[in-house]
C-alpha cells in the first residue's frame, strides 16, 4: 500500500521539497508518495487531526506552522522542544513525533567547509525560527562563541536567554556587528534580507570582515546574494543556502525510510527547478 508523506505551510505553491522527496521514492524503489497542502493557521489542528486519521507516514512542516504545530502533536523530540519549533513530523505506531532537522541540517551541510564548529568565533544575524535552529545546535558544539545580530535587540536578547546549553553568547544591534565584524571566523545570515526579489539588499557591511572568514547566507534564492557575492569579492569563503535545504531533507527522509539519501542527486533536483545556475 502506498504511503503518504506531505507538507504543511501557507504559502506552500514555492516549496521544492514534493519534487525532492517524490524523485527519492522513485530513486529507492518506495511505494510512496509526497504532497503539498497549503493549511491556514486556523484550520491546523484539523489538517493535523485529519492527517493522522488517513495514517500519514510522515510530514514536513513549513512557515508559519513550524512553533504552532507542536501542542497538537503526541511527542517532540527534546532539541526540537527546546528550539520551540518541528519541521518534520514521523507516524510512529500511530503517534506523531516531532523533530527539527534544520539546525543539524546546516550543521551537516557546513562540515564541507568547516570540519569542527569547536573553537569557531560565530556570528549569527537574525532571530528568528531559522535563526534559533541553528545557534541551539552550534551552542551545542562548543563554539568559542556564539553571538546574536538583529535589527531588534531585544528578540536577540530573548534567544540568548533561552539558550538551554553553555555557550559564550551576546546580544548585539547591526551597527555592532558591522564595527566587530573582524572578531567572528564564521558568519551565518538567517532573514529573508536579499531573497528574490529584493536580491540587491543586504543586512550588513563587509567593511571590516575577516579575509579567512566563511560567509553563509541561508538563503538559495538566489544561489548567491549580495551579502555572498560582496564576501566572495573580500576573499572570503561562502555558502549559499541549498547545503541546508537539502540536508535538512535529507534527515527528514532518513527518519521516515531509514535511508539516508543521496545528498548530490537532492542538489542536482533542486539547481534543475532553479533553473540550473
């Protein structure tokens, strides 16, 4: 019998991850199928109620569902408790458990360029959910120290705050991390600053960036933003933002199938929908 999996978000009509994930069924002989359900904020609990009842296998959860999801789900797996936001969903025997695999999919996608996060000096701009993923997991890692840049100071402050792990952090406004710049040896963009269409805007300046810093932008639309193509011109190391989109997927279907998936092939799908630049 053919098993569902799906994903949850409005809007939804962008999300790559159906082709992602439809072409690994095919690709690993699975009798599955994925899909995408654009689910109002209101109708959630019933999409989530209604998901269960069919016996969906699992599901991917996307903006703006990924904090709201988790008091309507059986069980939620600690770090993703802690962040305060699922993107994936696994039925198991019936119960639905939540997970996060975005913090650990930048993480994983990141090795490539920086082997070990141990002894990093971070530096993360944006607080939001994308944001608080990924510095829980570094703070989990032993950075040498991991701080917060945003527009709003205090949201930065609160993440710090909840942090739950031992980590050297601080809360910092833009102009402070454009001024401290040269302290950090990795710097990673969260907001949706320089997505397309607004692909000529940026968060900060580079003035004063480190020349061996690793510059990465969490955004793939476009494949490299302004902030990366002025880091590129200052000698510094980039990633865009596929590495974590795809490793994030890549997780998610390992928790669903118990395969981890070809990484280039999921690379390979997404530059094709891209456009293949």
């Amino acid at each position: 019998m053919e098993k569902l999996f799906a994903v949850l978000g409005d809007p939804i009509g962008h999300s790559m991850s159906p082709m992602m994930h439809n072409d690994l069924f095919s690709y690993y002989d699975i009798d599955a199928h994925y899909l995408p359900f654009r689910i109002k904020a209101e109708n959630l609990e019933d999409a989530v109620k209604g998901l269960k009842a069919i016996g969906v296998a699992g599901f991917n959860v996307t903006v703006p569902h990924k904090s709201k999801i988790i008091p309507l789900l059986d069980e939620i797996d600690e770090l993703a408790l802690q962040i305060g936001a699922v993107n994936t969903v696994v039925n198991e025997d019936g119960r639905l458990k939540g997970y996060n695999t975005d913090g650990q999919g930048f993480l994983t996608g990141l090795q490539f360029y920086v082997p070990s996060i141990t002894g990093q000096k971070v530096l993360i701009i944006g607080a939001g959910g994308a944001a608080k993923a990924i510095y829980f997991t570094i703070a989990k890692n032993n950075p040498a120290k991991v701080d917060i840049a945003n527009r709003t100071v205090d949201k930065a402050i609160k993440l710090v705050e909840e942090c739950p792990f031992s980590a050297s952090s601080k809360a910092i406004s833009l102009p402070d991390a454009n001024r401290d710049l040269g302290l950090y040896d990795l710097i990673i963009q969260t907001t949706m600053i320089g997505m397309a269409p607004k692909i000529s805007e940026s968060p900060i300046t580079l003035i004063n960036l480190k020349k061996q810093a690793m510059v990465c932008d969490i955004i793939y639309n476009p494949l490299e933003t302004q902030l990366l193509l002025e880091a590129k011109q200052m000698g510094a190391r980039v990633q865009n933002g596929l590495d974590m989109f795809v490793y994030q997927g890549a997780l998610a279907f390992e928790r669903w199938t118990g395969i981890f998936p070809d990484v280039e092939r999921m690379k390979k799908n997404v530059l094709g929908q891209l456009g293949g630049k």
